[in-house]
C-alpha cells in the first residue's frame, strides 16, 4: 500500500499500483477503507484515523467489487479494533516526547480504559488520544519557523452486549487534525525544508463515526446486521494571486456524508465442506464540494453536490472438488443512481463564457461476477487464480466550466501463491494483471484549480512478494518488494506527457527484522529495525502534472525495554535524515512558476512510557 502525501487527513490510499492521480477531488476512491464493519469514506480522502488499540489491519487486494461494492478497485483496508472485553477491567496509556532535526519538538499522550459491567454480558472500551508533531519547514516570506505543525485529537468508544444468542456492537468514532500550514517545500527560493508564501496555508480534517452491528449464529452458519454513517469535513486554504494581481486566499470545503447498510449471511468451511456468503446493502452518499476566494468578489463562489445511492444483492459460494482443489464463484447485481449538481464562478481567478450550471441525473445496473480457483500444494501452501472486476461512479466537476465525468471499470486476473517453505523462509508470491478503461483522475486549470476528467484507458501489471523467516527463536526477518509496470493510453490533448499512471513507482522495497529476548521472567527486550525504499514516480496526467517525485528510502530502529507493568520506548525514524520527495506539490497555484516538494520527516527521536494500571 502506497499513499499520497499531501498533510494528514487528506491523503489518498493505492493498493498494487492502482492509482489514479495525486488529489483527493470529486470521484470515488480506489481503496474501500473500513473500519471494523463499517465504511469510513466514498467521495472523501482517507480521514487519516491514528492505528491505536487495533487487534489487526486486514489488507485485501482489488478489485473487491463482488462482495464490497464500488470503489474498491485498488482493494480493501479494514481497520479491526480491539474489541470490549467481557470478561475483566482493564486500562493502559501511553505518553511520549519526541525530538525532530531542524524542526520543532512534539509530544503524545493517550489511553485505553476497558470496563466489564456485567461480567460476561456487557462491557465497554474507550479509548482517547492527543498528539503533535512539531513543524520542519520555515516560511521565509513571512520570516516563521516550523510552520507544518499538525495537531491531532481523537476518541473511541465501544459497546459490546453479549445475550448469548446475540451480540450487539456499538462504535463511536472522533477526530479531528489540524495541519496549522502546508507541508511543501519550495527548494529554489528557500532551500530543502523551506518556501516563500505570503499566506498560511492551513488544512482542516473532522470525522464523526457512528455504527451498530449485531452477530447471531444460526443453524446454517452466521447472521450479521450492520447500519451506521460518518460525517466527514475537509477545508484546505492555499495563497493565490487573482488576475488584478492581488494576493488572495482560496478556500476550498468538502463536506461528506456516508451511510451505509448490511445484512449478510455466511457459512464458513470450518463448520461444512460447502462455504458461502450472501447479502444485500444500501449505500447512501452525499458529497458536496465549496470553492470560494475569500477578499474576492461576491461571486466568487463555485459549489458541487454529488448525491449517490446504490442498493446491491451480493453472493459467493466455494464448491471442493476432490480433497486438494475449490473452485469460487461469485456475483453482484446493484442498482446506483447519481444526481449531480455544479455551479458558479471564481471571476477573481479567471473569466469563462463558458461557465453554465451542470444537472445531471443518471440510474444504471451494474453485475459484478468473480471467479476463482485454489489448489493446496501440500505444507499448508496454496496456489491460486482469481478473476474480478469492480467500478466507481461517475459525477460532476468544476474547473474553469462545469462538466460530467463518466464512471471507470476495471477487471483483474491474478496468479498466485501462498505459505509456500523454503526451509526457514515463508513466501507470497502474487501476478496482477489489470484492465482500466475510463480511468477518471484529476487535472489542473492553467488558474491553478483541480478537476475530474475521464483521462483514458489503463493496463496495470504487477508483481509483489513477501517473505518471512524465523531464523532463531528469538530473532525474525520480514522482506516484501512489488514491481509495477503499467500504459496509460490517454486523450489526445494529454499525449504529450507521460503514458504511465501518476503515484506509482515501478519499485517498492520493504526490509524489518526484528529481535526479542525474555531478561527475567516478566521483563524483555525488543529491537526492531525497518528499511524502505520507493523508486520515482510522477505527479499526475497531462503536461503540467508531468513532474517527477519518488525516490524516497527511509530507515527506522526502535527498542523496548518491558518491566511488566512499565514500558520504556525508544525510536529513532529517518535515521539517516534522508529528505526525498515524497510528493511533488503543495500549492496548484504556484505550481507552474516553482519547484515544489514534499520531503520527508528529518530525523525524529521519540522516548515514550507504556503502562498498564
């Protein structure tokens, strides 16, 4: 999994070199985050949620479409929290300081508190976090230091009733981040971790998370209920200079609204040769985009609404046949309608003729099928082959005119193996061939502002593997690279850039080993040491997007010193204080006159205390 890096809050998330361009706008994404059962965006940049008291990540590469819906072409990451514990009363915090090169200092603080009520019936967990990253980047403009700084606050809180024959879940999720500037560097006018704007630049990211899940077993397998929504609020504010010349503040709001429904029924082949799953779901988006100039004009407003429903029938069933071999078969029937609205104008930033409201209402069916085989090689190893297809709705955009933008498909071959042992060494090895035809990604006015566009037809081949070994008992090594090669046929007007996929680099290296020795009988020592490297890339479609970024390695060590009840934490990221260039913009209206990068976080020394109560 790869991400875009534009401040927190208002990333995007690629999965196996699917990737479409490097701006969280107006279309659906191409990774379905969840988290536990519930969907955490549509229309909207990843929110950014802090990995804090997860039992797991679960990673399902794409296209999901037969069993998750749309926009999953790219995969699935669920976020799966640990649940409330019935059984005992328990809480832990954690509180840490931290130390960044030529940046200012930051801290973190949090806790967990897990309440039985009713032993074994109801119980409950919260769990509440704050944290600030000190800034690295000064403004030489406005003669400011470390303005990047980014605050985070958030809270969860679980419920769990257990009757015995049902269990009731209940999440509540917050969360808001605040990035005081922008994180870009403008390396020409004020070196590698410095820029000249005459404005801050700050960002916005709120979330609220409500959901209700409710499990039976039953004779034939499981029963599952799911209904929950998010709200989701983004503002970003950039310095632009309007056509009089005049510096001004652009502000742009994106406000979302998600929820969803599910009823599903499974049997898993742990209980029967025969396994299956069934449901239907609803899923209802609302998405609505402002774009103002504030000291503009009055009608310096340009305002967008995408409205999407979908309710879907959905089937997979997994027939053995022989005691080696199962073949999967699976389908999707939806019904997605779309009613989009745009309209207005910037006339501080440019004038257009052109410039008509937009109303569209569109309905279609869409069928999903999957299919696939696996074999057991014998070890506990697995050979496989899937075919799968997925799509995302289309919708209305604004740049210098309103316009619509068709919906994308894609369907994926995949060839595979996995568990397979080479004496010590465990291996997953995966061949991914993808078909994208219509692939909507986001261009770039000659103002300055974003837009959607269908930019053409796509073919994505990758191939990813991952290994692990246990080399002795106490010391363990973890390795994974992917490869992506991958021909954008574009529109005629953007051939004469790139006529490859923005954001994917053609090589990603992984590389962690890590070591862990008992030194009494409730104290240990773990040391954990990680390697990264990500090869070039570009920006984006067309010939102004077609600049280069990538060619980031990071390494990090961390150690841990547990006592039992207390644990003492050291890490040190970025060891070698490589800057990079995770991402090539910053500000789409300075973009066409500087250099912009976005290097990575210099060298950052964190001491932190664990403790259980």
């Amino acid at each position: 999994m790869t991400s875009t890096h534009l401040g927190p809050g208002r990333e995007k998330l690629f999965l196996r070199g699917i990737a479409d361009s490097s701006f969280a706008g107006t279309r659906a994404s191409t990774v379905a985050p969840y988290f536990a059962e519930q969907r955490l965006t549509y229309r909207a940049p990843d929110p950014g949620l802090l990995p804090l008291d997860l039992q797991e990540v679960d990673v399902l590469p794409g296209p999901q479409g037969t069993i998750y819906g749309s926009s999953s072409l790219g995969g699935v990451l669920r976020l799966l929290p640990n649940p409330p514990d019935l059984s005992r009363t328990t809480s832990y915090g954690w509180t840490g300081v931290s130390a960044t090169k030529h940046g200012a200092p930051g801290y973190d603080l949090g806790g967990v508190l897990n309440v039985s009520m009713i032993e074994d019936r109801i119980a409950l967990r919260g769990v509440a976090y704050t944290s600030y990253a000190g800034g690295y980047i000064d403004d030489v403009a406005r003669n400011a230091r470390d303005v990047n700084q980014v605050r985070t606050r958030g809270g969860r809180l679980a419920v769990r009733f257990d009757t015995g024959d049902w269990r009731v879940d209940l999440n509540g999720v917050a969360q808001s981040i605040h990035n005081r500037d922008a994180q870009y560097a403008q390396p020409a006018l004020a070196g590698s971790l410095g820029r000249s704007a005459v404005f801050a630049e700050p960002a916005y990211d709120r979330m609220a998370l409500a959901a209700v899940t409710l499990l039976r077993d039953i004779s034939i397998g499981h029963f599952s209920f799911n209904i929950g929504g998010v709200n989701q609020h983004v503002e970003q504010r950039y310095a632009a200079v309007a056509l009089d010349e005049r510096p001004v503040v652009y502000v742009q709001s994106d406000l979302s609204d998600l929820l969803t429904a599910e009823i599903r029924a499974w049997r898993d082949p742990a209980r029967a040769s025969l396994s299956w799953i069934s449901g239907v779901s609803l899923l209802s988006s609302r998405a609505r985009q402002y774009r103002t100039v504030m000291s503009g004009a009055q009608t310096d407003l340009v305002r967008l609404t995408n409205d999407n429903t979908e309710l879907n029938a959905f089937g997979e069933l997994t027939l053995p046949i022989g005691q080696t071999l199962s073949v999967i078969g699976g389908l999707r029937v939806g019904y997605v309608s779309l009613d989009g609205e745009a309209g207005g104008t910037l006339e501080s930033l440019y004038f257009s003729r052109e410039q008509r409201p937009i109303d569209v209402s569109r309905h279609a069916t869409r069928i999903l099928p999957s299919v696939a085989a696996s074999i057991d090689l014998g070890k506990g190893a697995r050979g496989f082959a899937r075919y799968e297809r997925g799509y995302r709705p289309g919708g209305v955009a604004v740049g210098n005119v309103s316009r619509e933008f068709l919906a994308d498909r894609m369907g994926t071959f995949e060839l595979g193996v996995s568990a397979i042992k080479i004496g010590p060494i465990a291996i997953d090895a995966t061949l991914a061939w993808s078909r994208w035809q219509n692939v909507q990604g986001d261009l770039i006015t000659p103002a300055g502002l974003t837009y959607t566009e269908n930019i053409g037809d796509a073919a994505v081949f990758s191939f990813d593997i991952a290994a692990h070994a246990q080399i002795t008992e106490h010391v363990q090594i973890l390795g994974a690279a992917m490869a992506v090669r991958n021909r954008l046929r574009p529109l005629g007007y953007l051939s004469e850039a790139s006529h490859s996929l923005p954001n994917v680099p053609k090589l990603s290296l992984r590389g962690e080993m890590r070591f862990h020795v008992p030194v009494g009988p409730t104290q240990s020592i773990a040391v954990e040491a990680l390697a990264l490297h990500e090869s070039a890339s570009h920006l984006g479609a067309g010939p102004h997007l077609d600049l280069p970024q990538g060619r980031v390695t990071r390494i990090d060590v961390a150690g841990k010193l547990n006592t039992g009840d207390l644990t003492i934490a050291v890490s040190v990221d970025n060891l070698l204080d490589d800057r990079g260039n995770r991402f090539a913009l910053g500000n789409p209206f300075t973009l066409r006159t500087e250099l912009q990068t976005t290097p990575q976080r210099p060298r950052t020394i964190r001491v932190g205390l664990e403790a259980n109560f």
